[in-house]
C-alpha cells in the first residue's frame, strides 16, 4: 500500500501531522526476535516505574513475557496507596471497591476478571482463568467464588481502606457523580512486554472509575478494548474514559493498524482521533493508549497533555511523555 493511500486510511493525509516515514510490513511469523530492542516493558504512568521494575526481574534473565506482565502489575495492585489499582482503589456509588483485570498472552490466549471484590491480586485470578478454565472472563460473585475455589483468599484486612472509606463518605454528602476519568482520576495500569525469545504478552487491572454505579465495568477487563496482543504484530493497551475504549474496541484497532503497517505511535494517534470524531462526550475526559510491535518498537497517544508512560530495556529505565492532541486548559 502507498503511503498516500495509507495515510488517507488513517484519516491522516493533508492533516500536516508530523509522523514517522511508514515501515514495510513483515511478513507475519509466529516468533521473530526481534532486532535489537527486546526485551522491553512498557506500562501506563508513574507507577510504571515500579511494576516494569517487577516485570524486568523477569525479563532480564531471559523469562517469559507472560510472566512479566503478570509479576509487573502486581507489584501496583500490592500499593494500596493506589486510588485506581488495587484494593487501596477508590469504591463504586454504595462503597464497594471492585476490581477489573486481564492478561493476554502472544498466541492469543486470555483470561479477565470483572466486578470481582476483596481480592487482592486480580491479575493472578485473571491468569487462573486463562489456564484453568475453558473460559476466557468471570465476573462478580461467581468470579470470587470460582477464585476461592481455586486457591485465592480474601483478604483479611478492611476494603474500602481507611482513607477511602472517609475520602468516600465526603463524597457521599453531595454524591455528586460524574462518569469521568479526568486529571485528577486515573491511573489504570496496563503493560505491554517482549521478552528475549521476541514473545510478546500484556496486562491491565484497575479499580475504575471512582465512584462509578454499581456493577459498571469499563475497558480494562475486555480484551481488545483495554487490552490486546497478537503475537504477529504486537499490542496495545489503554487508560482513562473505558467507555470510549469499549465503544471503539481500541486496544484490538490499534494492533490492526500496526498489522496494516502503522508504526505504534501512529497506530495510537489514530485511534485517539477516532474517538475525538465518534465522541464528542469525551471532551474533558483523558483517553491514552500504549503500543508495542514485534520489533520492539514502542509509542503511546493521547487525548489531552498528561499521559506519560514508563519505558525499560537494557538500556533505558524512563518516563515517557505520550504525545497528545489538546492541552488541558483548552478543553
Ligand atoms: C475504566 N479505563 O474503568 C478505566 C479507568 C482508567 O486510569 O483507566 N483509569 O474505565
């Protein structure tokens, strides 16, 4: 395909956009290793830092993507001073903290949990399920008695977290909703991986939106809205207003952009221009997505200013500032 023509696909062509000269597309095979840059981590915000720094214990000594990803987000889910991962989240409108994760695997394998309570690593259930069970997502109740049955506990401690449980009960004297994931409210972690045989593997677990209606589940837990991997090409994750994620099925457009031979930057911007034109609700609301492909390439996009993520290889352990379409203060 031309680039002219490509660009026009992309809604890009007389747009003046600054982007990179398009690679050729590779001939998809299963495992490539890639040329030089894996392995290589890469996951959403500040808190990145710590969990790639789980994930690379892993990586480093020649593991398995899988098992990095797995490893890396946990260590966010342990932090309860987290307000957006983990027990330490913020609860839904009736003071339940509920949990939503997945993880996918470079042949196409998942597993997600959904509205799941009083457990403290979701991303452990969420890979139970992918092994254990024909199944790919188990939600709520049956998700935590399935998650008891198989070796997980609840934890022994107070869910919602002291601070929360008072931060939630101000909340609670206007109770004031807004189904928002603005600047001052997210944080979800998703985290993408190429390990050192070129496998590639992802992760996301959240708590979601604050104070969000009882039984809502946004992107995060729904492969190829908060979440996808296809091993021939690569895989994306995303972060802030989930509706727009699922409305989109963000996470699986942006590999089929990289699969048509967008680099992950592009393949992010375009889909975050997309939903700029499908949904003008999202005015106000952060949206960003993270991409990798199989060579170890990496970008990110994102509606507003903000959005960084954390990136570590053998040579590099940084923040990222994403690039963005709108600045706050122009909303
Ligand atoms: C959700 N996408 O539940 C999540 C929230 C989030 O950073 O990403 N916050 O919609």
């Amino acid at each position: 395909m031309s680039r002219r023509r490509f660009l026009k696909n992309l809604g890009l062509a007389g747009a003046g956009l600054a982007i990179n000269p398009l690679k050729s597309n590779e001939q998809p095979s299963n495992l490539t290793p890639s040329i030089k840059n894996n392995p290589l981590v890469i996951s959403t915000w500040i808190h990145g830092m710590e969990a790639n720094k789980g994930a690379w214990k892993i990586l480093s000594q020649g593991g398995d993507a899988l098992d990095a990803v797995q490893k890396g987000v946990a260590v966010t889910e342990n932090d309860l001073t987290n307000r957006s991962v983990g027990l330490g989240g913020r609860p839904d409108r009736d003071g339940r903290v509920t949990l939503d994760a997945c993880i996918m695997n470079h042949d196409s394998r998942c597993g997600s949990v959904a509205f799941l309570e009083d457990i403290q690593h979701p991303i452990d259930v969420a890979r139970a399920v992918m092994e254990k069970t024909p199944h790919v997502m188990l939600v709520g109740e049956g998700a935590q008695q399935w998650a008891l049955e198989n070796g997980f506990s609840k934890v022994d401690y107070q869910v919602p977290i002291p601070q929360v449980q008072k931060d939630y009960e101000e909340w609670l004297v206007q109770s004031e909703y807004k189904t928002g994931v603005n600047v001052e409210n997210h944080d979800t972690i998703g985290m993408l991986a190429l390990d050192a045989s070129g496998r590639l593997a992802g992760a996301c677990t959240t708590s979601g939106m604050a104070y969000k209606i009882r039984g809502r589940v946004g992107d995060s837990p729904i492969i190829g809205a908060g979440l996808f991997i296809d091993g021939d090409v690569g895989g994306a994750t995303a972060t802030g207003l989930g509706e727009a994620m699922i409305r989109t099925a963000g996470s699986a457009a942006v590999v089929e952009s990289m699969r048509r031979g967008a680099s992950p930057e592009e393949a992010c911007f375009d889909i975050v221009q997309r939903i700029l034109k499908k949904h003008p609700g999202v005015d106000g609301m952060q949206v960003g997505f993270l991409a990798i492909n199989k060579r170890g390439e990496s970008g990110g996009y994102s509606i507003y200013n903000g959005f960084n993520y954390a990136l570590r290889n053998k040579d590099q352990n940084k923040m990222v500032d994403a690039k963005h379409f709108k600045t706050w203060n122009e909303k």
